[in-house]
C-alpha cells in the first residue's frame, strides 16, 4: 500500500535534519507541604518548533506539521514533576529579559530582612550582563540605605570643618590684622549619581566666608566595587580623591577639606561600628553560599 504523501516525511526512507527549539516556563507554587519548583513546556506555539536543516527539501506546510507533532511530544512526555524546594532557597521568582542570543533569566534574592515588594523584578527589562554571562543587581534605595554611613561621614566632615587665616596687611604705616573665618553648609545632599562601572556621591555646599562673599560648590567622591582573587572577598573602595568644583583664592582650603572628607571616607568604608565593606562583603558572600548550596 503505498504511503500517502503527507505521511512520507516520517518515512524510513525519508529521514529528517532539523533542530528542535523549546521554551520551558519556570514557576514556584505553593503546596500544603511548601513550595515547589515548576517546569512547564511553554504554551506558546511560537516557542517551540522545528527548524529544518538546510537541504532537507522540506515544504513549509511539512515543516509546520513536524512543529505540532513535536509540541504534542514536548508537552506530553517532556513535562517533569515539580520539585520540592528546601526553605532556604532563595529564588522566588524568575523573569526573561531580552531574546535569542542575548536571552539572560533574572533570578531576586532576599538579602536583607526587611519585607518583599510586590513585583520586585518587573522593573528590570535591560540584560546589562553584557559578555560575562553574569551580574548582579540592587535597587537604587538599597544601596542607598548601604551607604548611609558615606553619607553620614559627607555631613560631619561639613559639620565639623571650621578654618581661619590672619592676614596682616599695613594701612599708613600701621600694622593691622584680619582674621578671615570659614565654615561650610550643606545646601543639599549627600546623595547619589549612576555612572558606568561607578557610583558617584555628591553633594552641594557652601563655603560660609567671614567677612566677605559665601562661595558654592559641588563636593563628589567615586566609588567602585574590587574583588580579591584570592579571599573572594567583594569590597567598595575610593576611586581617586575627593573633587570640589570651585577656585577659591584660599588652595589651602581644597587640601584642607579633602584630607577632612578621606579621614571620614575611609573610617566609613572600614572602621566604626558598623563598617559600609562588611555589609558589602556580606551581600556578595550571601549569593555564593546559597547559589554553592543550590
């Protein structure tokens, strides 16, 4: 009897060349007995399909038909059971960014104790993993919080920064002293500034002259994360010195307040009660330990 046409694609004497493509779609559900890990073939026909090899000689409507044979197989016998995940995994929920070959799955994790937010990862829609094939995310207001102990350190350093210079200077003859007095205000700030590789903290201040005219200026100081090969250990460290956008006639003054602002940078970053790097460490050691548990 011979083989109806449609049928000779699955023919022995016909054999097929081509490449399965298939979505899975990842979930966590909840049970009486705790949560569980979901994994589903997509239900979108789009995502999963057969392309033919080049040379195979197969029509569009033969390749159309391989694709619903093979959904059917994929969603039938390529489903597994969801699996029961330990209390302590970190994974919660599971977005895709992008598409083909730049395709990253966005993975949260808690690392502080406060409460989760509602669609914590909706927001995130750019794959900035670029070729490392990895990177790691935190809002804005999170760091923030992190480096509030920077940002108390850019306050006392204007709180506390206080110079004077005597001038003497001779009016017919007669010898006079002036006695110049500088203090700082914080017209706004300290707060934060994204740039690639950096953050930057600024502020806008306020060089209080007496007598004589105030000057404002803006105060920045970047930062970066460095990782030690050897320890493993992730820590945020100063990239250059201080930077005050101003020429005040006084150079003293510029030296002055950047050794004021480096003392109190550096005592934030690694010393006091509570050290901005340990937190640091700590967020990155987090993810290693449990993705090493996972």
């Amino acid at each position: 009897m011979p083989i109806p046409e449609p049928e000779k694609i699955a023919a022995v004497d016909h054999p097929l060349h081509g490449e399965v493509r298939a979505a899975f779609e990842l979930s966590v559900l909840s049970s009486a007995s705790g949560r569980k890990l979901s994994v589903r073939p997509s239900s979108t026909d789009s995502e999963i399909e057969f392309i033919a090899a080049t040379g195979t000689g197969l029509t569009g409507a033969e390749v159309s038909r391989i694709s619903g044979e093979v959904r059917d197989i994929v969603r039938e016998k390529f489903t597994p059971q969801p699996v029961d995940l330990p209390p302590e995994f970190p994974f919660s929920e599971f977005k895709v960014i992008g598409s083909g070959a730049n395709q990253v799955i966005a993975l949260p994790i808690q690392v502080s104790d406060s409460s989760l937010p509602s669609g914590r990862i909706q927001n995130l829609d750019e794959n900035f993993a670029d070729s490392s094939g990895f990177a790691f995310a935190a809002s804005k207001e999170y760091i923030e919080d992190l480096l509030e102990p920077l940002f108390d350190a850019v306050s006392n350093v204007v709180r506390d920064f206080k110079k004077e210079i005597i001038i003497g200077v001779t009016v017919f003859g007669i010898p006079l002293k002036q006695t110049i007095k500088f203090t700082l205000q914080l017209k706004s700030g300290p707060s934060l500034e994204w740039e690639s590789g950096k953050i930057k903290l600024s502020a806008h201040l306020k060089l209080v002259v007496r007598p004589g005219p105030d000057v404002s200026f803006k105060f920045t100081q970047k930062f970066k994360l460095a990782l030690n090969a050897s320890t493993q250990q992730v820590t945020l460290e100063a990239d250059g010195n201080p930077s005050v956008n101003t020429d005040l006639s006084f150079n003293f003054l510029h030296e002055a307040f950047e050794n004021a602002v480096k003392e109190k940078r550096d005592d934030a970053l690694s010393g006091g009660a509570v050290p901005v790097n340990d937190a640091v460490n700590g967020i990155f050691a987090g993810p290693g330990r449990s993705s090493s548990a996972v």
